[in-house]
C-alpha cells in the first residue's frame, strides 16, 4: 500500500473518531438532559459522555503518535538505505578503479617481464639466454593470456638459431626431396648407411639455450594451446635432444633432424614428423599414434614397446632399427624398409606392408595376424612363432626365411617365393599356395591340412613327417625325384619320369 493510500485511510479513520466521540458526547449529554431522570442520574451520563470522549482521544492520539513515529521510523530507513546505497555505489566505484589500475600494473608488468627477457634473447652470452627462456616460461605461467604467444616466440627462437643441417652423404636430396614425401626413395645402399651412422656419431651436442627452448615448450600447458593451432619446428636440428615425456601434440616436425634424441615416453599423437630424421633416436614407450612418419628416417631408432598403432610409416627408413612388442597395428608401411629390423613380439595386425623390405629382419612370435605383406621382400628374416593366420603374403619373397611353427592358417601364399624357406612344424592349415615356389624348402613336421598345392614347385622340398597331406595335393603339385614324401607316400608317376 503506497503512503498516499496509508495517510488518506488515517485521515478518514481520525475523521470518524471524532465524529464517534462526539457523537457519543451528545447522545449522553442528551440523556443527561432527561427530565425524569434524577440528578445524580444526569451527573453520571455527564461523567461518562466525558471519560468516552476523553477515551476516544487518547485512543485517537495514540494511533496518530503511533503512526507519526513509524512515518518517522520509515523515513530514516530511507535515508540510511539511500545512504548505504550511496557508500556501496562509492565502494564499487573505489573498486573498479582499484581493478583498473591493479590491470593496468599488471600490463605494465608483463610489459616489462616481457621486453626484459626478448631483449635478452639476442644476448651473447648463452647463460643470459637460457635464463631468458625461464623467465619467459615464468611470464606464460603467471599470466597465460601470453601462453601462446611466449610459446611461438620459443618456437621461433629454435628455428631462428637451430636450422636443419643438411647432411653430405649420397641420396641425401632424395631423403628429403618431395619425392620422400610421396613414398618414392631408393633404398639407400649399406656404405651410404654406414657413412649416415658415423655422421651421426660425431654430431655435436645440442646447444644449452636451445635445449631450454626446447624443455619449456615440451612441459607447457598444452590446455592453454588455441584449439587446432600447431607450434612450427619444421626443419629444424635438434639432434640430441633432451625430450623425455616431453609433450609434442600440436607441433609440426616436418623435415626436423631429431637423431639420436630421447623421446623415451614421449607424447606424439597424431604429429606430422613426415621427412624428419630420427636416425638412433630413443621412442621407447613413445606414443605415435596415428602420427605421420611419411619417408621419415629411423635407422638404428629404438622403438621397443612405442605404440605405432595407425600410425604412417609409407616409405620410412626403420633399417635396423629396435621395434621390440612395438604396436604397429592398423600402421600403414608400404615401401617401408625394415631390413634388419628387429620386431620379435610386436603386434602388426592388420598392418598394410604391401612391399616392405623386411629382408633379414627378427620377426619371432610377431603378431602379423591379417598383415598385408604383398610383394614385401622377408627373404632371410626370421618368422618363428610368428603368428601370420589369415596374412596376405602373395608374391612375397621369403627365400631362406626361418618359419619355425609359425602359424600361417588361412594364409595366402600365392607365387610367393619360398625357396629354402625353413617351415618345420609350420601350420598351413587352409593356406593358399596356389604357384608357389617351395623348391629346396624344408616342410618337415608342419601341418597341410587343407593346404592348396595347385602348382607348386616342390623340387628338392622335404615333406618327411608332415601332417594331414594327401595324396590328392600331391597330384596338382610339381615335384620330382628329388622331393621327399613322407614314409607311408608314393611319388606320382609324372614325377618320377621328371628331374
């Protein structure tokens, strides 16, 4: 109820008080006029018209006391909440000016922090340097407005005084021409490798301030990253690098001589490190999934145990190099040259190694379950336990290849050429064999159940103590005298007229 509401209602209600008082006066002392009625009578009508009227302007009084004392009670309410009003607009007022100036200190602080430590970048001294990059990584810490920035200044810094080296050894134009990048390089020769390996052993050590450079942008906060922003150290050398658990999403390393660096544990997923030299790098335990590793050199790399899952290895250079119960499933290594390579008990299923050079390489109890190998070269490697059930090996060449009870089941062998491969106790259950070239192979003690035989070359092959063959295979497959059937088989009539 608004206040002029409030004072015309207390008008009218001390209006009819009074008119009730007064009436209540006249009525008694009309009665008091009463000519029957005694004296005494008349005095005590008189007495009690007057003690009404008396009453009811007490009562009168005392509302309007009442209600002048709340009027007056309201309006020093008022008055202290338009003065707490006013206190609190000043105090915000104080505030935002304390904010402003405490924003504009700060500003002025990082402004200095800032140019202090950009100027000492270009310092002489490597010390004064070093201690530059710290106190720009303490900038990006207490104020990650300037993450990013102070993060791309590192960045730049490394490119700026760390540009890669271009190393003089035969094919290297190939190594890092376009071509890398579209899966065509030669396979380079064992003396270029070589000559690679002692360039790399005499390769100076990283400079100090690069490798705190190197350090603050490996520990950053990557939370404080712009979203699908990259950091750029495309040909850049950082050979021998200090990176261990270092964080390297959102980098691109594209062409960066990385060789002989510890990446032991470190995070690159989904990194583009496309062309980039990792020659007797440490990736044990790295994360690579799904990065790019496109004509990227890993010779003499150690990869035990780095998860490689989907990663592209199209056309690198893995010679040599350590993959020990590595995850390379789903990876794609076509062209991959991975002779000599060492990928006992790593798990390669699904792998697309259409043409890989695994010449000589320690393929023991490997996971090749389903493992695209067409064309691969496996000549000489050793597959023994290597699980390669349902793998595609046509046209593969595993000339002298060790596959001792390997599991081949459902595979498919078409014209691949398997001469003196060493198969004892092999399974090729269901396998494919179709024109197969098993002249001089050993099949001693493995299982052919199922085995498809159709043309075969089995030419000087041992088929001694072999399980499930029957003589129906042995019909559609090309023997001769010198092939050796088990005790309880004889040679068909064709093979004993040839050889």
């Amino acid at each position: 109820m608004s206040a002029n509401k409030t004072d015309a209602l207390l008008k009218w209600l001390i209006t009819i008080t009074v008119i009730f008082a007064l009436s209540l006066t006249v009525i008694f002392f009309a009665l008091s006029s009463i000519k029957e009625l005694s004296t005494p009578e008349k005095i005590q009508y008189r007495n009690q018209a007057l003690i009404t009227t008396a009453i009811v302007f007490l009562v009168s009084a005392a509302i309007f006391n009442a209600y002048y004392a709340a009027k007056r009670t309201q309006a020093m309410h008022k008055n202290a909440l338009a003065e707490l009003l006013q206190w609190r607009l000043a105090a915000e007022k104080n505030l935002e000016i304390d904010i402003q100036n405490a924003k504009l200190n700060q500003d002025r602080l990082i402004a200095e922090r800032f140019m202090a430590a950009i100027a000492q970048l270009g310092h002489d001294k490597i010390e004064t340097r070093t201690g530059a990059i710290y106190a720009l990584e303490r900038v990006a810490q207490d104020f990650p407005q300037e993450h990013w920035t102070i993060i791309q200044i590192l960045t730049a810094f490394v490119r700026e005084n760390a540009p890669s080296q271009q190393v003089q050894v035969e094919q290297q134009k190939s190594e890092y021409s376009p071509a890398v990048y579209l899966g065509r390089r030669r396979v380079r020769s064992r003396t270029t490798q070589q000559l690679e390996q002692n360039l790399y052993e005499e390769s100076p050590k990283i400079r100090t301030d690069i490798q705190a450079a190197l350090t603050v942008i490996a520990r950053r906060n990557s939370l404080e990253d712009p979203l699908n922003q990259k950091l750029d150290l495309r040909s850049t050398d950082i050979r021998r690098a200090d990176l261990v658990g270092a964080n390297l999403q959102q980098v691109d390393l594209r062409g960066a001589d990385l060789s002989g660096a510890d990446l032991r544990g470190a995070d690159l997923r989904g990194v583009d490190l496309d062309g980039a030299k990792l020659v007797g790098s440490i990736l044990y335990e790295t994360k690579l999934q799904k990065a790019g590793l496109s004509g990227a050199n890993l010779c003499w790399a150690n990869l035990n145990r780095a998860n490689l899952s989907g990663a592209n290895l199209r056309s690198a250079n893995l010679s040599g190099a350590s993959l020990r119960a590595a995850d390379l499933s789903g990876a794609n290594l076509y062209k991959a040259n991975l002779q000599q390579a060492t990928l006992k008990v790593a798990n390669l299923c699904g792998a697309k190694m259409f043409l890989a050079n695994l010449q000589g390489a320690k393929l023991g109890k490997a996971n090749l379950h389903q493992t695209g190998l067409i064309g691969a070269n496996l000549n000489g490697a050793n597959l023994n336990g290597a699980d390669l059930s349902g793998a595609n090996l046509n046209a593969a060449k595993l000339k002298q290849t060790e596959v001792y009870f390997a599991n081949l089941s459902e595979a498919s062998l078409t014209e691949a050429d398997l001469y003196q491969a060493n198969f004892i106790g092999a399974n090729l259950q269901r396998a494919n064999l179709y024109q197969a070239n098993l002249t001089r192979s050993n099949l001693m003690g493995a299982n052919l159940f199922g085995t498809n035989l159709v043309d075969v070359k089995l030419e000087g092959a041992i088929l001694t103590g072999v399980k499930n063959l029957e003589s129906q295979q042995i019909l559609v497959a090309l023997g001769d005298r010198t092939t050796r059937l088990p005790d309880y088989m004889e040679a068909p009539t064709h093979w004993r007229q040839s050889g």
